[in-house]
C-alpha cells in the first residue's frame, strides 16, 4: 500500500498566489522562486519528526529563493486545508 501524500505542483503555485501572490524574498528582495520539484507535476514534501515523539511528523512544501537561497516552509495540511476550501475552477469559460 502507498501511503505517499502527494501536492500537485499547479495546486501549490495557485495557493503561493492567493496567499500573497508578490512575495518578494525578505532577506535579499528579490522575487524568483524555486520551488522543489522532481517531475513537475508534484512538489516535492519534506517530512520532519516532533522533537519528543517520533511518530509525530510535520511534512511541509518548500521554495528557495533563487539569489540568495533563504527557504520559505508551508506545512502541507495547511496547504491542502486551503486547497479543499478553494477548488480549481475548472470551467472553460
């Protein structure tokens, strides 16, 4: 069984936008992002275990500033919370 939680990649960048869609990096102010990837259709999730209790993990979503490196987290059930109250308007207008 695969358990694996999976972002879309398209999903992330529209929640990025509504969030603050002009987010320039506040250590240098540039604004180019990276954001991990290893298909470009998913983002790539870091898991990272509570201090004290192992079996606790908070897996988060990451971007790097392309000048200077500095890496914004976005724990991934926020992202997902936001992503199930905001469907993808998927009409073709």
């Amino acid at each position: 069984m695969n358990d694996e939680i999976v972002l879309g990649f398209d999903d992330f960048v529209r929640f990025l936008k509504f969030i603050n869609p002009q987010a320039p990096c506040p250590l240098c102010g540039t604004d180019a992002w990276t954001i991990s990837t290893s298909d470009g259709t998913s983002v790539n999730l870091v898991g990272q275990p509570f201090y004290g209790n192992p079996a606790m993990q908070l897996t988060s979503a990451f971007t790097a500033c392309n000048n200077c490196g500095n890496v914004r987290l976005f724990v991934a059930d926020t992202v997902f919370k936001w992503l199930a109250n905001n469907p993808e308007d998927r009409t073709d207008g």
